[in-house]
C-alpha cells in the first residue's frame, strides 16, 4: 500500500478517476497535468475559505487496516479546539497521542448534512478501553478552516465514540501545530509568536496510543503490586553489584597510553566534577596512579543535559576482542507474538553492577584537572567488549530459561504472555533471578503488565509492531537537505524503517542517486516528493504483525527498472496481515536486465 503526498495546486482542474478496483486496493488512478507532470488528488468541486474539499482523496491513501489505538484510563485534562468544516463549527480533541483522526456521531452528521463522500475501506481495528475491538471500514476526507488556515484532514468513522471529532498525531503534522501543554495553547510552526488558546475539560480521549498502558482491572493491579513490593529490593540511587561475573580488559601486553584530558570550560568543568563526586559517593570510581590515561567526553543529549563519557578508543584499538553474539534485535522483535500482557524491565545503571577485574581496573584511568587520576571499580560504558560481558551474564540467567516469553536485548529485558496468571509467574520467576544475580532494576523506567510498551525503537502490543512517533518525529521534521552530509543522514534515520514502507529503495531513488560522487548536487522537484513521500508514509505506516513460524508465508515481489520490491505476508486470524516490506534499488548493470529478468531478480 503506497502513500503519495499530493501537492495541491490551485489552477489544477482536471478530476481524478477512481479506478475500477480502488474499493478494492484504496487506491486511486491520478489524471496527471501534462504541463507540470504532477499527480493530484481527486476534485468534484472548488475550495471556499473554510475548506471545502476540492480535492478528496490522495492516491493510495494510508490503509486503516490493523490499527491499534489503546484506550487510556481517563485523563485529568484534554485540549479542545473550534474547527469549521463546510462552513459549521464543530469542536475537536487535540490528542498527540492518537495516532489517527476520527469522526464521531455528530461528526459523521455532519458529513451526511453537507454530504461528503465517504470512501469503503478494508476493515481496521480498534482496541477499546475494555479491550474489545472494533471494526472500522469508512473514511471520509475533508478540509478544516482552524486558526484561520485550511488543512486536508482524513477521518475514520467510528459511531461509537464519545468525542465529535479527535484531530491525532496525522493531522498535527500535516497543519505543522506545536501544542503548548503548560500554557495551554498552540500555534503554527511557522508562526510560533501567534499563539491560540483552547479550553481544558475533564472529559478524556476514547483512542490514544499509550506506552506503558495498562489493561489490568483492580484485582488484577493489587496482585502485581504485591508482587512487586515483595520481590523488589528498596530503591536506591546506588546500583547493584553482581558477583556471578566481572569484566576483564585484555590488552594483550601493550604497552600504557597516557592521552591528556581535553579543554573544557568552567560550566562543562562542574558538570564533570559533579559527577566525580556523585561516582565516588556510590564506589564507582576511586583514585587511581595508573600509567593509563583517557580523556572525558561529555556529550550533549536530547534533553539538553551531559552524558559523561570517557574515550576509550585508544584502549580498545589495543583490546582483544569477545566474539560473543549480541542479538538481532528484529529477530527479538518478530517473536514477540504472545504480547497480550507486557513487562519491559530496566536494569539501573546497568553496566556499572558488574564489577571489574582487579588486574583491569587501571586500564580504565582517566584525570580530572584540578582533582586528580582515578579508574573505575565497575565496568564502564564505552568498552569495546562491555556490551558482550553484559549479554552473556544476562542470557546465562534469562535466555534459554525464558524462552520464548522472555527476551534480552543488552539491558532490555522484555516479558510476554497471554494470560495475567501466566505473566505474573514469570514476571515472579525473572525479578528472582536477577535478586539471586544482585542485580537492581530501575522501578520508574521499568513497566509492568502493560498492553503496549516501547521497546527497542518500536511500539510493541498484542497487534505487532508500530513505529515510535517520537522516534519517527526527527524524520518527519527533518528539512530539505542542503548537502550530501545532509541527506545522508536523513536516508540512515529513513532507513530504519524501511520495513513498514513498502517499495521503500524506488521510492528513495531520487535521493540516494544525489548521494553519489558522480552526481552534482542539484535539490529538485524529484528529490522534494521523495522526501515528501517518505515522511509521509512513516506518518501513515502500518501495524506489522509479528510472523507466526507454524503457518505459511506469502511473499510477493515486484520489479521496476529503479529498483525491487517485496512483501511478506501470513494469514493470521482469518486475515491477511503484512509482516514486513523489504527493497533495494538496482545496481548500473541489474538496470540493463528485460523485464523477464527483473522478476526473476526480485524473486
């Protein structure tokens, strides 16, 4: 299923022909301006100031096939605005949390009154509060006049819901509004000084997409709270030290190598020394007189705080490295298929409760102006074999005895099951070993008997997988390239979601051919509809289902003269569900291949 953003232009006057199949395929043949070669969305009739729709569908608009929006327990405060759709003015929740815009009751109404179109659709899914699914097959594309602007919004039709409208995470992107929660307000992106106010009420979101959300009933929260409360150790700020294990540098006889620290200023200087004391405090770290010496690294994360990091690299250029397997974490992922109840667990501090060999630890010096030399008495992050120490010691305690409801991931530990009773027994059986391991979790960060939870990147539920809106956001907000650096780095964060995009290497064609040594750089229409393309179908991507390895497969390909493509799908539940898109674009000689022979090669 493809997405195209369609790009409106207002002298355009030839319709779209819905083809014969579109009920089908939700998808619709565009009539293309021959002057300006672009394709546009169907017309039956002209936009007035408040958004008429003039053109109502998109080719190949978003399937709303297996969406999962998670209803979470009532909120204290919800945001409406006043929208106007042919000429009425309705209201509508802001939800950032839903994933997809609806239409209630009065909504539907409406669209009956000024009698928009309504396109049949292959049925989607919703999962209420209680955990029932409704079924969803309609969709209705209007456009809204909000702040004095006009915006394309596509509707699903739901008469059960309690709300007129909800405008989710789609429409907030497509009208680029920034939602102000402490001041109660929003705005448009491109015009941040003029601010919009809207009123809080205490009535709450039908559909949200919620990480973490529980779908326990009180009995069922009172038991997983006992639990908890009897097998977790008292919370501490300091982390917890295993003795089943301990991390060994080998540097194989070199000799010490002694760097100077680097240049900081005054305010970097208390970030470093503050956390010197804070290591220190929790035995960390002490002072050392090694003959080694690294310099601290202080990198700036998202949230405008400092990681403190030392370089090791010269230390691990001279390590002996463990060939210790890490997982593939897609491979974790696909069998994640008993998700119905979630834990994901976080291991406080992780790395730093494992202690470090004694013959080890003044490999790891590093100096501190004005304070000292010291080396650390737990494994550091940024060792080049830390992550392999990490995962043997907790496969040896999870791993084979966990599985297939239990994964980990370096320090993320997922738990799955179908049943409350069954979860609550391995969820007991787990949190034992790691007491037994002296290992300590993290209770904030950790989430317990969840029905979606983030993990590795992904939203995971009982459906399959979903992309992270706040990971996808980078993505879609990234602007148009200025170089090759530039959109390089756009098509590495595109690309780890390629398999939710289907024919994802044609579609990205224009840009990855800009990135060649051999191509002068030149941004152009082609290169602007790709990057147009490929944001908006991380906005509409589907839920992939996670396969089941005891039924078969489907899998489809396709070949064009730019790239191939596939699809791999099973039946799950007397439906036919995708599991993932893969694709790649054609090397210099595979694009001199006949048709018969790019089939083949797809194949």
């Amino acid at each position: 299923l493809r997405w195209e953003k369609p790009v409106l232009t207002p002298d355009l006057e030839e319709p779209v022909v819905l083809s014969a199949t579109a009920a089908d395929q939700f998808c619709v043949t565009p009539i293309v301006n021959e002057e300006n070669a672009i394709p546009h969305s169907a017309s039956n009739a002209i936009i007035n100031d408040c958004g008429d729709p003039a053109k109502l569908f998109d080719p190949c608009m978003p399937l709303a096939e297996n969406i999962i929006l998670n209803a979470a327990s009532a909120r204290p405060l919800s945001f409406h605005v006043t929208i106007t759709i042919k000429n009425q003015e309705v209201q509508a929740l802001i939800d950032s949390g839903a994933s997809k815009s609806f239409a209630g009751p009065a909504g539907i109404q409406l669209f009956e009154n000024a009698e928009l179109p309504s396109l049949e659709i292959p049925a989607g899914r919703i999962m209420l509060a209680a955990g029932q699914i409704e079924t969803i097959n309609r969709l209705t594309t209007c456009y809204t006049c909000l702040g004095g602007c006009t915006t394309r919004l596509n509707t699903l039709l739901m008469p059960s819901l309690t709300e007129d409208f909800i405008l989710g995470i789609d429409f907030l992107i497509e009208a680029q509004m920034v939602i102000d929660f402490f001041d109660q307000s929003w705005f448009y992106r491109d015009s941040p000084g003029k601010r919009y106010p809207f009123t809080p009420t205490e009535t709450a979101s039908s559909l949200v997409v919620c990480c973490g959300l529980r779908i326990l009933d009180k009995s069922q929260e009172q038991q997983l709270k006992q639990l908890l409360d009897a097998t977790l150790p008292k919370e501490t700020d300091q982390p917890g030290i295993t003795t089943l294990t301990s991390h060994t540098i080998d540097v194989e006889g070199h000799l010490p190598i002694k760097q100077r620290p680097y240049n900081v200023n005054p305010a970097m200087k208390k970030i470093i020394w503050d956390e010197v004391d804070s290591m220190l405090k929790n035995g960390i770290i002490e002072p050392s007189s090694s003959n080694w010496s690294s310099p601290i690294v202080l990198v700036k994360k998202p949230n405008g705080k400092y990681r403190f990091c030392i370089d090791f690299r010269q230390v691990n250029a001279v390590t002996k490295k463990d060939a210790y397997p890490i997982p593939n974490m897609m491979g974790i992922l696909d069998e994640l298929r008993q998700a119905r109840y979630i834990t994901t667990l976080d291991l406080s501090q992780a790395y730093f409760q494992i202690p470090l060999d004694p013959d080890s630890k003044e490999i790891t010096a590093f100096s501190v102006p004005g304070r000292g030399l010291f080396h650390f008495k737990r494994m550091p992050y940024g060792l080049t074999n830390a992550p392999a120490t990490f995962q043997r010691l907790l496969d040896s305690l999870i791993g084979k005895h966990f599985y297939p409801q239990a994964f980990v991931y370096l320090d993320d530990i997922i738990i799955v099951s179908q049943t409350f009773e069954e979860h609550l027994s391995l969820l007991k059986r787990v949190l034992e070993q790691l007491n037994l391991a002296g290992l300590i979790i993290n209770r904030e960060k950790s989430h317990f008997g969840c029905s979606q939870v983030k993990y590795l990147g992904f939203l995971v539920n009982s459906e399959g997988l979903l992309v992270d809106p706040e990971k996808t956001a980078p993505v879609i907000d990234f602007p148009a390239p200025k170089n090759v650096k530039q959109l390089r780095r756009f098509l590495g964060m595109a690309s780890w979601y390629r398999r939710f995009i289907p024919q994802f290497a044609t579609l990205a064609e224009p840009l990855t051919k800009l990135t060649k040594k051999s191509e002068p750089w030149e941004w152009g229409i082609n290169q602007q509809t790709a990057l147009e393309a490929l944001k908006h179908h991380l906005t509409s991507a589907p839920t992939l289902a996670c396969p089941d390895f005891s039924l078969p497969f489907t899998l489809q390909t396709d070949a064009s003269t730019v790239g191939l493509g596939a699809v791999l799908t099973q039946v799950i539940d007397d439906a036919e569900r995708v599991i993932a898109y893969a694709s790649r674009a054609l090397s210099a000689a595979e694009k001199k291949y006949t048709v018969t022979e790019l089939e083949c090669l797809a194949v």
